[in-house]
C-alpha cells in the first residue's frame, strides 16, 4: 500500500491520533509559543514549523508512492518518548518535556509508515528541534563565553582605529562613559535563530552534504562579526555624539539591520556555494 492511499484509508484513525497528540500535548505547545513570545532568543520558533511544512511539501510526490511497511522498531521509540515525558513532567523540566514530542513522533512515523517514510520525514521532523528553547544552563554556558569573546574583538578594533578604550569583563570603558556587552550583543540571540535559518538554507540549495556542513558552521563566524559590528558602531557613535545617540532607537534598529546582514552574508555565501557545485 502507497504512502497517498495509506492516508485515504486510515484517514479517520490518523485524526483520532492527531486529536490525542493535542490533547497531550496542547498546553505544552502553548507554552512553548508563549516563550518564543517572550524570549526574543527563540522568536525564529514561530516559523521552523513552517519551514518544517516546506520540506514536507518538497517531498510530497515521493512520500505519495512510497509503500507503507510498519516496523516493531519504531514501538521503543514511542515508549521512551513517552517515559520521557514522564519523567520531564515529573523533574518540571521543559527540555525534556518538549523534546519528548518529536522523539514520540519519530517513533510513530517509523512504526505506522515503516523505514521508507521514516528516512523522508527525517529531516523535517528533526528540524523541529529548532524551535525547542535551550535549557538556561547551556544558554548561559554559551553566552558567556561568547560575550566575552565578542567584547575583546569590539575592543581591539576600537584601539585599532585610534579611539582610547579598555576593557573589564564584559565592559568598554571609554574616557567619559561605559558600554556593557548584554547577551542581546553577545551574538546568542541571532547564533540560534541564524543556525536555524542556516540549516533550512543548506537544504533549500543544491548543495553536496561537505557543502552544507560548511554553511551551517559558517553561521557561527557570521554572527560572532556581524555582532561585533555592531558593538563597535554602538562605541563609535557613544563616542562622537554622545550615550544617548548610541541608545534607545539606535540600538533596537542596528540589532534588527545587524541580523539582516547576517542572513545576506549567509545567503550569499549559500548562492556561492550552490554556483560552485554547479
């Protein structure tokens, strides 16, 4: 039986299943949605499932003729997935709570479609993974060091080109004022949203997997430069025209032109990429 009649038959019973799903999982999804809200880190999690839908559409004629074979190996999945949620549930750890949906899906696409689906569905169930928020501790295990990282190149660059500055910690000290590089400066908030994006763009592009792997792993350099970029211009104009120049409106738009010039910079080098394959 093909993957489309598969659908037409079991249709009543798949919904059934969908409706369950919800059921257990609808207040997670909820909360989860209401941190991407809150959390300007993870907005990007608003559309991966969308993006997520795209992979699937991009596969649609071979999901449609692919032949349905169930497999027992998918039942292990489902029930780790499930003592997953148990246990996250219990620990009142979202993380593991959360995971445990896509783990729960890939156990019942591989246990009602059989390998076949399972390998085409692969990639778009676990890009899903994307819009699951890191757990605090990783977060600040990255951030930090990042941060710093980010405060001794701005630095350098802003003695380079002549201006008097020193640097304590996480702090530019100019002669008559001082900027703190936050974790919104650090690259944090656009590294998870620009890896995101990085590895639907690989995907999106004819691409060999050396050649994707290489625009994933440039996402990193691209935010640390781009962020770094803008911590420079926040120094340089604090410097000529004053703190509140470098401040409020400033700030916000450079953060939003900053992202934009990542995700060119990413573009490009995935259009350069593609030409070279080609």
């Amino acid at each position: 039986m093909t993957y489309k009649d598969y659908l037409h038959r079991y249709r009543f019973e798949l919904l059934l299943t969908s409706l369950l799903l919800l059921l257990l999982y609808g207040g997670i999804l909820l909360g989860m949605a209401a941190d991407w809200y809150r959390d300007a880190n993870y907005a990007h999690g608003f559309l991966v499932p969308f993006i997520a839908g795209y992979f699937v559409y991009q596969r649609r004629s071979e999901l449609a003729e692919s032949q349905v074979s169930p497999s027992v190996w998918g039942l292990p999945i489902v029930l780790l997935a499930l003592v997953q949620l148990t246990a996250g549930t219990l620990m009142r750890e979202q993380f593991t709570v959360r995971t445990s949906l896509l783990l729960l899906c890939m156990g019942m696409v591989l246990y009602f479609g059989g390998g076949a689906i399972f390998r085409l569905l692969f990639l778009p169930l676990g890009y899903l993974l994307f819009m699951v928020p890191l757990p605090y501790l990783v977060h600040d295990a990255v951030a930090f060091p990042l941060r710093q990282f980010v405060t001794m190149i701005s630095v350098g660059f802003l003695q380079i080109i002549g201006l008097t500055v020193l640097r304590e910690g996480n702090i530019i000290m100019f002669p008559a004022f001082s900027l703190e590089v936050a974790d919104a400066c650090s690259g944090i908030r656009s590294l998870i949203s620009i890896v995101a994006l990085s590895v639907a763009l690989a995907f999106l592009l004819r691409l060999s997997p050396l050649e994707r792997w290489l625009l994933v792993l440039s996402a990193v350099p691209v935010a640390i430069a781009t962020n770094a970029l803008r911590v420079i211009l926040t120094g340089v104009l604090g410097r000529y025209l004053g703190v509140a120049a470098a401040q409020g409106f400033f700030h916000e738009f450079a953060g939003l032109t900053i992202f934009a010039l990542a995700m060119v910079l990413l573009g490009a080098f995935g259009l350069l990429l593609q030409r070279r394959s080609s």
